[in-house]
C-alpha cells in the first residue's frame, strides 16, 4: 500500500517508539559489548581538530537526514521569540536561548547513536537517531537528560533571580527598553556580569558530567553514575581540551543562532557527531 509521505513518518516513529529498550546486551552491543568503568587517556588540542573532522565527515555522509531533523532547533528558536512578544519573558530570552547547551548532549543523543552506527559500518538514515530508543541503556539515558534538563530549569530560575535583583521586579515596557537598561545602566552592567559568572558555573556542571556520558551510556554496558564519574575524570584529567571544546560548543552555538537560529540545522549536528569522536579520543578502547 502505497503511504503519504507524513503516514510513512508517522508509521515510521511508530515503530521507534515501540522498540523502547527492546534490544537485548548482546543484540545492542554484540561483539563490542564493554562492561565496566572506562580509562580515561590525555589528550591535546589536535585531537579536537581530529574529532571535529570525523564529525563533519558524518554530517556530510548523513546531512540531508540530520538537517530534516534538526530543523526543529530553528523552530525552537521561533517560539523562544513568539514567547519574547510578551515582555515578561524578554528578560529570560538570552538565559534561554544560552542555557539550551545545557541540555545540548541530551538533545544530541541520536547524533551520537548515528555516528556509533556509521563507525560500525551500518547503513546510516534518519530513522537511526530513534535507535537510541533500542538501546539497553534508554532508562539511563533518560535519567541523565533529566538532571540535565534540571540544571537548566534551576538555571533559569536563578537568572530570573538576578533579574529581579538588578533591573526588576517590574518587566520591561519593550524589547528596545530592556536592551537600553542592560548596557547604559550600572544595574545593566551588574546583571550582565553576575548572569555570565554565574552562568559559567552553570556550564562547567553541566559539561562536567555530560561531555562523554551519553557516548559511553550508548557504547558500553554501564551505569549512569559510572558514566557521570568517567565524564567528570575526563574534565579532570584534560583540563585545557576541555575548556576548549567549551568555547568551541559555546562559539558554534553563537555562530548558528544567526540569523534566526537557522544556523544551527549545520551546528548542532556537527556538535552531535563531533561529541561522539571526542568520546573515542579520551576513552581507552579495549
């Protein structure tokens, strides 16, 4: 029976959806299946370089599938700034628009899990980024998304905080008005600094114990603390790259919310595939 292209999606979603954690160990993992902690190795700035070419090389093996994905960044974008209509919220636009990077690698999952599947040597296509879905570590995965998704609700709230301490309670009148009193105001000036110093604390958090988890939870046998623990000794132990490919993620971030966030159907996937190649480069295989 011949199906319409949005049935087939649908038929097609369906399918990814039912298949939660329905792989078994050996199914999901087969030969490669690793249990157990994982050894952390030092890398330098060159292995970044390294890890960001593999992961353009899979967006561009895989670019029209990942950009029908990841069209959905843009649209985000759109209601942030239908939201921003209404000025209660405009003080909030900019710790929203930033703080998505908290919750970047959970959103980047399915990246992952396609660029796993290509360095297998499988047919790579849309539909794969549901496969995490598969995996035998779904219900760590989604566990460590929401202590994600928390840091940045707790974000959120905290910027609302110092809002309210500096430039409020009342919202502003405009957007125009609210960007006069954030850069011609000592109050402005204050926010801005406190909100960045603040906000970076919030970023190392979340780097810390995200940047190689969601990899390792999908490479290997192991528990979500395990995976949290391994990606805190990585920062420890690469102190430099680290902050690098923080600046890097922060700067690609930056660059793909412009214009419109449109930019980020390129950045985000190259993220995506990028995080899973640095996951190879500061993990011993075994």
């Amino acid at each position: 029976m011949i199906q319409s292209p949005f049935a087939w999606i649908g038929d097609q979603l369906d399918r990814a959806f039912r298949s939660v954690g329905s792989a078994s160990d050996e199914e999901y993992w087969h030969e490669n299946r690793r249990a157990g902690a994982a050894a952390v190795r030092r890398i330098g700035l060159a292995d970044l370089g390294q890890a960001l070419t593999k992961g353009l090389a899979d967006f561009a093996a895989n670019r029209t599938d990942v950009i029908f994905l990841c069209i959905i960044y843009p649209l985000v974008g759109l209601l942030l700034g239908r939201l921003a209509s209404g000025y209660d919220v405009v003080p909030l636009l900019f710790p929203l628009a930033s703080g998505f990077a908290l919750v970047g690698p959970f959103a980047a999952v399915g990246l992952n899990e396609m660029s796993r599947r290509r360095e297998l040597g499988a047919e790579v296509s849309w539909i794969d980024w549901f496969g995490v879905l598969r995996s035998p570590s779904i219900g760590a995965i989604i566990g460590l998304g929401m202590w994600l998704i928390a840091i940045f609700v707790l974000w959120l709230v905290v910027a609302e905080v110092i809002y309210v301490a500096t430039l409020g309670p009342e919202p502003p009148v405009s957007v125009s008005a609210f960007i006069r009193d954030v850069f011609t105001t000592s109050q402005g000036w204050t926010m801005i600094a406190v909100g960045i110093g603040v906000g970076f604390l919030f970023a190392v958090v979340a780097l810390s114990i995200s940047v190689v988890s969601f990899p390792l939870l999908l490479d290997r046998d192991v528990k979500m603390e395990t995976a949290i623990s391994t990606s805190i000794q990585v920062v420890l132990a690469n102190p430099v790259p680290m902050a690098a490919w923080g600046l890097i993620v922060a700067a690609g971030l930056v660059i793909g919310s412009l214009p419109g966030l449109l930019g980020l159907v390129i950045v985000m996937p190259v993220l995506g595939h990028t995080t899973w190649h640095l996951y190879r480069r500061v993990i011993e295989p075994r």
